[in-house]
C-alpha cells in the first residue's frame, strides 16, 4: 500500500485512507513522530465549497431521486480521489 510523507519527520507513516479522510476539522497525528498534520485550509474550504454547491445544485433539480444519490456518491468520490491525488499535507 502506498505510504506518505509526514511533513515533520519526512517519515513514509501516513497511509492512503489517512489522506484520504483529511479535513480542515480534525488533525491527524504521524505514528512515528507523534505530531499533526492536516490539509492547507485554501484547498479543503474550495473542495467543500464546490461540493456543497453542485450537491444543492443537484437536490434543487427536478430529477429522478436515484439519479440525485448517483450523483452524490458520485461527489464524494471526487472528494476522497481529491485529497488522494491533489491534496498537499502540511504541518499543523
């Protein structure tokens, strides 16, 4: 499984779900050096931003209800392949 680094330890201690499931709300903790890291406030607050927008976008229309849960799966996927792919960590 691939494995990233901490910013404090330069460490590969931080795992694919670990970024992943990064948010501006909590901070994470390395297991090797015991210290936080989180996403850049900027990026986390777009990404929710835009994700919120299209998913009230998407529940205003008039659409089939299980195109609108497609739709939302569809938004959170985006969401964790953003922080996998995108999403740079930083000291917090």
């Amino acid at each position: 499984m691939k494995m990233y680094k901490c910013p404090h330890c330069s460490e590969k201690s931080i795992s694919i779900i670990g970024k992943a499931t990064m948010n501006i709300k909590y901070r994470s903790k390395c297991k090797v050096c015991r210290m936080y890291y989180g996403p850049p406030y900027r990026y986390s607050a777009l990404l929710l931003l835009f994700i919120c927008v299209i998913f009230t976008i998407v529940y205003i229309l008039k659409i089939e209800s299980w195109v609108k849960v497609g739709i939302s799966i569809v938004l959170v996927a985006i969401y964790y392949a953003f922080n996998i792919l995108v999403m740079p960590i930083v000291k917090k």
